[in-house]
C-alpha cells in the first residue's frame, strides 16, 4: 500500500515536478549530461549517444505500450523505417539533415499508422505477434526493394552538416542526439498531462469501457500509433547518422525484442522507464564484457566460454527482473523517492 | 503436364513438412491452453533436446546398444527439463501479467542458448536421422522418407494428445484449467500440477520434433531459431485450438511450398507472417480459436 | 570441449618479453619512438548463426600472438590482443572495434567478423580512424583501394573463387549450370558477376535457387534443382548448414550433378561428419581454397610450424587444424608483414603506410599457405586451387594446380 499521497487537487496530481527535489536532480542531470562528455573517452561517448537514440525509441515504444496497453513487437523495424528513410533522402536525393529528420518521423507515423490497424480489431498477445509480423515484413521489404535501399548491401550516408559544421566525431554526434533524447522524453512527460494522454491510459485500463466514457478507439489507438512510430521514425533517422551505414538487418526482430525488454526491465508506463530500461541493457553486457576483460588478457581462450557466460547472465538477469521486481526499475526508484519523502516515518 | 506433376510434388513435400510445423507447432498450443502463454523459447527447449538426444545417441553407442534407445532418454530429459523450466520460472510468476511470463520465455532463449554453447560448444553436430534419407515415388512425385515419416509421428502424435485431451482424467483437468482456472482451483483440481504436467509433454514435443528436423539440418545453438517460424501456425490456428493446428500447420507448409514454386526460395520465408497479418486482419481468433468473452 | 590449456605459454611470454627488450635495441630509432607494445583488436562470431567457424577460428588469432611474441614480437616490441565476442552482429562489432579504440588509440589492426562489419565501419575507417583492417570476408567490395583504402582480403573475392568455378565448369565442358546460395549479403555477394561470367562462357545458367542461410527446407529446394536438371550446381553463402543437406538430398534423389562450393562450406571436419552419416553423398564435392588444407604440410614450413607450436602449447590439438583458423591466421600474417615493411623502411607504423606496404608484397613465400609466392593485387591475393573431397581417404585432395586470377 503506497501511503503517504496527500495532495488534495487535481492541479497537485498532474504537476510536472512533484517535488521541489525532482526540480534538483533534473537540473543536476542536465548538468551531468553537459559536463560528462568531456571528461569520458570516446568510447563511452559512443554508448551514451547510442543511448540517446535507445531512449528515444524505447520512449515511443512506452507512449504506444506502457502507456496505451498495446504491446509492440515492431519497434525496431519502425525505427529502421526512419533510418531508410533518411539514408534514401539524404544520399538519393541529397536532402539536409534538418529535412530529413521530420520527413523520416512523418513517414514512419504514416506506416506505423497503417500497421496499427490491427489493433483496432485485436489486443494483448494477438496484437504483439501482428506486429511480430510486422516488423519481419518491413525488413523484408526493405531487402528486396533494392532499386530504393540497396538490399543486404546496405546503404552509407555522409556525416550530417547542421549550421555548417560535420558532425562526425563522438562528441559532435553526442550534443545533437543527447538534447533531442531529453526533449522527446519531456514531450511524453508532457504528454500524458492532456487530454490525448489520459485518453491513452484510460484504452489501456479498459478499452470498452473507455469507449463507452466518449473516447473514439480508433482515432486514440491510431494516434498512440502514430506517435509511438514516430519516435521510432525519429530514433532511426539518428540512428543512421549516428552509425553512417545501414543494413536490413540491423532492424530485425531482436532489435525489438531488445527494446520492449528494455522498457519492461525500465518500467512501463512511466516517464524514466525507458531511460532506466536503455541504460540496463547497455551497460549491463558492458559491464559483464568488461568482467569478462579482466580475464582474458592472461587467458585468452577464455573468451570462449566468456561470451555466452555473458549472454546466460544477461538473459538471467531479465528473469530474475520479471519474476523479483516486474515494475521494473523505476519502482524501486520510486520506491527510493518515498522513502525520502516520508523519513523518518518510514521502517 | 509436367508443370502440373510439379506442383503436386511440391504440394506433396509442403503438406509433409506441414506436419513436422505441426508438431513443433503443439508444444507451444498446449502449453498456451493451459497457461495463456506463448512460449517462445519452445524452439529454443527443442534445440536442447535434440542436443540431448545427440549426446545420449554417442553414449549408446558406446554401451553397443542401437540409437533408438537413446530416444526416449532424449525425450525423458527434455520432459524433466519442461517441467523444471515451469517450476522455478513460470511458477513464480502465477498471477503476473501474462506479458511478464512471455517476457521471461524470450529471455530463456539466450540462457539456454548460452548453456548450450558452454556444454556442447557451437560446433555443427550431426546426430543420426531416426529414417535413412531415402526417396520413393507416389506415382510419379518424389517423396523424402524422411520427411514422410516425420509427418506420420507427429500426424499420430496429435491423435493421441487428443485422446488424452479428451478422454481422460488429466486431459479433463488440462481443459478445466484452460477454460477457467479459479474454478478448476475450487474444484480441487491441481491446477500448478497441470501447468508442470503440460511443460513437460510440450517439451517432450519439441525434443520429438528436434530429433526429426535434425537430420535435416545441421544441429547447432541457433536450431531453436525455427521455432519462432511456427508462430504463424499456432496464430493460424487460433493458438488454442488442436485441430486448427493441425490444419495450419498443414496449410502453411503447403503455402510455403507454393511460395517457393511461383515466386522463389527467397519469399518462403516472409509468406507465413503475411498469412499471420492478413489473418489478424481479418479473422483475428484463427481459424478455429475460440473468440475471448469480455467482461467489462 | 574447445578449451585448451595454455597457462604455460604466460610463463613463456614473460621470458621472452626480457629478451625482446634487450633486442630492441638493434632496431630502426621510429619504431622505438612509438608505442612501447603493437596493440590489435578483433571481433569474433563466437555466439550466433557462424558461432562454429567464430569458435575453431578464433585460436588462430591467439596463437599468432603467442608465437609471434614467443620470437620476440615485430620490430621487437610485443603484440597484445584486444579480442571480444560479436555475436555476429554487426553492430556490435562496431561497438568492439569504438571500444578496443578507446582501450588503445593507436591501434596496428582490427579483425572484423562479417562483410556486414567492414562496411559498417568503411566510412569511419576512411575519414578518421585510418587503420588497417581484415576480416573473415572474401567479399569483392571489400578488395577496392579506392573505395576501401584500409580493407583488405587474405585470398581472392568470392567473385574471383566463383571465376576459377566458372572457368572450371566450362573447361569440363559443362553445359547447364544452377546456383544455390543463401538469401544474405554473404550468399548473394558473386551471384551478379557469376551470372556474367557465365554468359561470357557460354554456360547456360538454368535455374537459381535461393535459400534461408540455415534451417532451409532442403527437400523443396531440391525438388526445383532436379527439374531444371543441371550438370554443374555451384553453392555459395553456408557454413555448417544448408550445403551438406542438399548434397545428401540430391544424391538420395539420384542427381549426378558436380556440386561446386566456395571457401567457407569447405571444411574437412564437417564434412566428415556428414559423411559418417550418409555415406559417400559427398563424394567428389568440388571447390575453391585459397590455401593449404592443413593436412598438405609436406611443402609447408608455416604448416610444420604451428603443428609443432601446437603439439608443445596444446594438450587438445587433435593433429589438425581448421580452414577458418588458417583464415584467421593468414589475415595475421599478411599484417605482420606489411609491418614489417614499415619498419624495415623505417617508416611510422600506421593505417596509411600499412597498406601501402601490403600493396607492395611481391612474390612473397607465405610458408606454403599458397603454393606459388604471391602478391597483393588490389587488396587482395588472387591465387587458390580447386579441390574435391574424396570420402574414401576423408581429404580434400587438390584437383587443379594454383591458379592466378
């Protein structure tokens, strides 16, 4: 039982910062995110924007599942529909990075749109292995349209040039995706204090019965579509900038199976879900790699058997997530916040 | 003519492999009965049990007995592994989100995966086929033995989980528990003891499955990777339904098969999650599942 | 189990690590002005669909380090290795190569796990990092100067294995030819050149036949082969999977077809696996190496070589050494000795003079890797030898002298 809620308005409960000390530690994060690229090497720099694109897509994959109730499978290939996308616009028909980046989450929102449809006649488990079905399709497609995308041969894509200035090296790529990450994941904070967002969360309680309270399913499940692929569509066209050459297969099923794990590990249907689910699965194989490295240099052979020690752990780690904290991270953050707040009155 | 002859033959080896979709399809059907859980680490399960079978296929060897004793082994060990799977992993998770359980089945892939490499390595292993690899001719088509006899034990196998299904005391339990789980609680039926039960046959499926695809392919980690194409068949199928199973099954072999006649290898592979999309579509609970009553 | 015991050859290291630094001295003053040990990193499929080839190749790389610092390293500095797990995924290879990068800046070499890999990594690779590069690739992109300037192959593309085929095909006078290969970048990498070649051969290329690259539905694939009733059947895009099986099928179908194959879908031991199983399907199974089988060690010293490093260092050695490793290990080698052109010209050590030092490569003797002395054309080596396994003695056995593309 979570005691301890004394607010007494509505305008209390949909305020952005419930705490003053939520204010703190944004600003403190902001921070860190301005400082921490100069002081980490370029390696490191590399996962965090990596992360920045992970979060953003696995912040769509939350508006559309954690926040909607409409579990995807697809969104690894939607973002692969951002990065074609862009690789086609800016290496086929030279098209700016600043033209690019909305026409890729334009036209990711249209297909995601179309591919939703299903869900307006199917839900829960029906609805994932549809966009199971989805996701292969797309990335199909995208091999065989070979006239477009090059097939398997994949396509390379020239450093963006925003203002004048190529971002090439990992700092660069860093200032562009880390702003965009953090401004996507406010706009979902956001998100969910109107209207369109509680209509999202009241489909996924109940959907007949938000219907029944005046909520048009189709236009509201089309929409959690649109702005879920969206995201997708956005995290992609970074995506290949961010990794200049593209192939189909970077966008096959276990890139989406890797982010709805993400968001479940993070926690669905809250706001620092996916950032906390992004950063599990990147630093954890990171650093189970890196225990693995400690080994290694004196027993190289090793490697052998390190690497599907790495993935059995992994994989383990997932399990004992579901089956010991299935809220996910951002509850036992939560829980941290209570604890604060209600000190000293807390066991 | 010869067109005609050839698309029989196709047909032919397309509804053959149907039934081996068939059997690798019914693990995963019953266990959803039971448990409104898709497995997807089944073809994972079919993998390791194939492995065992490998390994209990050189140790006969060894004793001088013949490899068909390594076959129940083989289909022994992979029911005890089910039945473990369910009970430290699923178990826990009783009253969850279903989601959660699927969840956890995805993330076994890459713990079995891992296991498996560590024991057995990732070399391609090459286990004995249970048929020799040999052709005859229905007339003029050409069938593989193989895939015939492949199609005859999963064919059997079906008949007798139905009957088990339907006439007896377990299969009445298996079917409580699938249609109401709180009243078959009440009713004093175990329903945890059903949900292990049901693993454990599943598993054994997919051992039975594994040990016939085998020979087919190669046996390496990544064998349980076709597990995940049979999606479509239990989709197809209204993912509770045996004889829709069956008919899927059958029915996304043959598509298959004409996909890989008219349009070329290359499309076999997509040609079953387009059916699954278009069934979605349009006739979402399959073609035989029983359509889920809402209760608002 | 492919683990082996090595605790010995550390001790071993440490001894010749002292004897290196007294020899040191005697070599040119830049090399001794960089850094104090040659640091290379690599990628392999060690997990994954390829994870057999990952795991038997991946020993190559470590005991070229061994050896090479065992003999007092290159230029007398010592190589260390930055080896890591990609799955097969290319993106992870990517991250591996960012990560070893990190770990050593000056990199002298990276080994990259897949065509997919190289050309993630092409466009950074010529812009910023500039560091020379091989890979378990034969992929005919990858052998282009000018469009990869920092990438090369350690044999020919598989457009040119596809050729000496071709050429092979029509010399037996081969009228109707099919390929076979898998729905991958891999697979589909020489099917336009080959269909060209053939044209120009005037071989009539009768069917194509594309499959999953492993769990295929054989049977039904060589149904369509059997109709279109070729005489030769050229496989390309397999590992372990996929090439036996339709071997097998087609024999228990009764087609006499030549099958031909390229380097990957090659090796000795799987062969001999199928063969235990299914008797003498494989019999007369055709293709192109670019090397040595292991076992051919009679003329080559690099051979005898590891065969007695390996029988000293390693309990498991089975007498026998895979394709992939000697894959693995040629890459090694064709660095080492663009590195030790650099230093011999007393050069700095980097991507630009490395692969300018690897074009050079005349006519060298590659200790019997290659039967003839080869050199580096276009970043790559042109040269290989047909083969065909013979189930009765279990050998590849050449079939061809070795022939210059």
């Amino acid at each position: 039982m979570h005691i301890g809620n004394a607010r007494s308005s509505y305008q209390a409960d949909e305020v952005m910062w419930k705490r003053p000390a939520h204010k703190g530690a944004m600003l403190l994060i902001i921070l860190s995110l301005l400082i921490l690229p100069f002081w980490v090497g370029p390696y490191h720099l590399m996962l965090m924007s990596q992360l920045g694109i992970f979060v953003i897509a696995i912040a769509g994959l939350n508006i559309l599942t954690g926040y909607t109730g409409l579990i995807s499978l697809g969104q690894g290939a939607f973002m692969g529909i951002g990065a074609y996308t862009t690789a086609v616009l800016a290496t086929g028909y030279g098209f700016p990075p600043w033209a690019t980046f909305p026409l890729s989450i334009i036209m990711t929102a249209l297909i995601g749109i179309g591919f939703g449809l299903p869900s307006l006649r199917v839900r829960g488990l029906y609805l994932t292995i549809a966009t199971l079905a989805a996701n292969v399709i797309i990335v199909f497609a995208i091999r065989k349209l070979e006239w477009l995308t090059n097939g398997d041969r994949g396509i390379n894509i020239e450093p963006a040039i925003l203002f004048g200035f190529s971002i090439e090296s990992e700092l660069e790529k860093y200032f562009v995706i880390a702003p965009l990450a953090l401004l996507f994941v406010l706009f979902s904070q956001n998100l969910f204090r109107t209207k369109i967002g509680r209509a999202f969360i009241a489909i996924r309680e109940q959907d007949y019965s938000a219907e029944i309270m005046g909520i048009s399913l189709i236009r509201y499940k089309l929409t959690a579509f649109a702005i879920g692929s969206a995201y997708a569509g956005a995290a992609g066209s970074l995506w290949a900038y961010f990794f200049t050459a593209l192939t189909p297969n970077q966008f096959n099923l276990s890139q989406s199976i890797l982010f709805l794990a993400a968001l479940i590990i993070g926690g669905m249907g809250t706001t620092l879900g996916p950032l906390f689910g992004a950063v599990f699965v990147i630093l954890v194989p990171e650093t189970l790699r890196a225990i693995a490295g400690l080994i290694t240099p004196y027993y190289p052979l090793a490697l052998q058997a390190t690497a599907p020690i790495t993935e059995i752990i992994y994989g383990l780690l997932i399990i004992g997530f579901l089956i010991f904290e299935p809220m996910g991270l951002s509850a036992i953050w939560a829980r941290i916040w209570r604890y604060i707040d209600r000190w000293p009155f807390t066991r | 003519m010869n067109e005609l002859l050839y698309i029989v033959e196709d047909s032919l080896t397309g509804l053959l492999t149907g039934g081996i979709y068939a059997l690798m399809a019914v693990g995963m059907v019953l266990v959803f009965k039971a448990t409104r859980v898709v497995n997807f680490a089944h073809g994972t399960i079919m993998m390791v049990g194939t492995y065992f079978f490998f390994s209990f296929s050189l140790l006969v060897q060894q004793l001088g007995l013949s490899f068909w004793v390594s076959v129940p082994l083989a289909l022994l060990s992979t029911g005890l592994l089910g039945m473990f799977l369910e009970r430290v992993l699923m178990r826990p998770l009783l009253g969850q989100s279903v989601f959660s359980m699927i969840m956890v089945t995805v993330a076994l892939i890459s713990v079995l995966e891992g296991l498996t490499i560590l024991i057995w390595t990732s070399d391609a292993q090459y286990p004995p086929g249970l048929f020799p690899l040999q052709i005859s001719f229905i007339w003029e088509a050409a069938v593989n033995m193989q895939l015939f006899w492949g199609f005859v034990i999963g064919l059997s196998l079906f008949v007798l989980i139905s009957i088990v299904l339907f006439l007896t005391r377990i299969g009445v339990a298996l079917r409580a528990t699938a249609s109401d789980q709180a009243t078959a609680y009440s009713m004093g039926i175990n329903v945890p003891g059903v949900f292990g039960m049901t693993w454990m046959v599943a598993a054994m499926t997919g051992c039975l499955a594994g040990i016939l695809l085998a020979p087919l392919n190669s046996l390496t980690p990544s064998l349980g990777h076709l597990g995940l194409s049979v999606l479509a068949v239990i989709i197809l199928g209204g993912l509770d339904s045996l004889l829709g199973t069956l008919i899927a099954a059958l029915l996304i072999g043959w598509l298959e098969a004409m996909t890989g006649h008219f349009l070329g290898g290359d499309y076999r592979e997509v040609m079953p999650y387009i059916v699954v999309l278009l069934i979605i579509v349009i006739r979402p609970y399959g073609l035989f599942g029983s359509k889920e009553v809402e209760r608002i | 189990m492919t683990n082996r015991s090595r605790r010995d050859f550390l001790i071993k290291t440490t001894g010749a690590a002292g004897a290196a630094a007294l020899g040191s001295f005697g070599f040119p003053a830049i090399v001794q002005a960089q850094a104090k040990e040659w640091v290379i990193g690599a990628s392999l499929p060690l997990t994954g669909p390829f994870a057999t080839a990952g795991q038997l190749g991946m020993p190559g790389i470590i005991d070229f380090i061994a050896m090479t610092n065992d003999s007092g390293g290159i230029g007398g500095k010592k190589i260390r290795g930055i080896l890591e797990d990609s799955g097969y995924v290319a993106i992870k290879a990517l991250a591996n190569f960012k990560k070893a990068l990190a770990e050593a800046p000056d990199l002298a070499c990276y080994f990259g796990d897949s065509t997919g890999f190289m050309k993630l990594v092409a466009p950074e690779l010529n812009s910023r990092y500039k560091i020379m590069t091989g890979s378990t690739s034969f992929a005919s992109e990858l052998a282009n100067p000018s469009t990869n300037p920092y990438q090369y192959v350690s044999g020919p593309t598989y457009q040119d294995m596809f050729g000496i085929l071709l050429q092979h095909v029509a010399d037996k006078g081969g009228k109707r030819l099919a390929f076979v290969y898998s729905d991958t970048e891999f697979g589909k990498d020489p099917i336009a050149y080959g269909r060209q070649r053939a044209k120009e051969l005037g071989i009539e290329l009768v069917h194509e036949e594309i499959t999953k690259a492993s769990g295929a539905e054989v049977q039904s694939h060589v149904a369509q082969l059997r109709r279109a009733d070729p005489d030769f059947i050229l496989m390309h895009g397999y590992v372990t999977g996929v090439w036996p099986a339709i071997i097998a099928t087609a024999r228990a179908f009764g087609m006499k077809s030549q099958f031909l194959g390229t380097f990957w879908a090659m090796e000795k031991v799987i062969a001999d696996k199928i063969s235990a199983k299914v008797g003498d399907a494989l019999n007369g199974y055709m293709g192109v190496l670019p090397y040595r089988y292991f076992y051919d060690r009679k003329e080559a010293p690099a051979y005898q070589e590891l065969d007695a490093w390996n029988k000293a260092n390693n309990e498991k050695y089975p007498g026998y050494l895979v394709t992939w490793y000697l894959q693995v290990r040629m890459t090694m080698n064709l660095w080492k000795k663009a590195m030790e052109i650099t230093i011999e010209a007393d050069k700095p050590v980097n991507g630009d003079n490395l692969m300018t030092s690897l074009a050079s490569i005349k006519d060298w003797d590659s200790g019997g890797f290659f039967g003839n002395p080869v050199s580096v054309v276009s970043n790559k080596i042109p040269q290989g030898r047909v083969y065909a396994y013979n189930t009765e003695n279990k050998l590849f056995l050449p079939k061809s002298d070795w022939i210059q593309v």
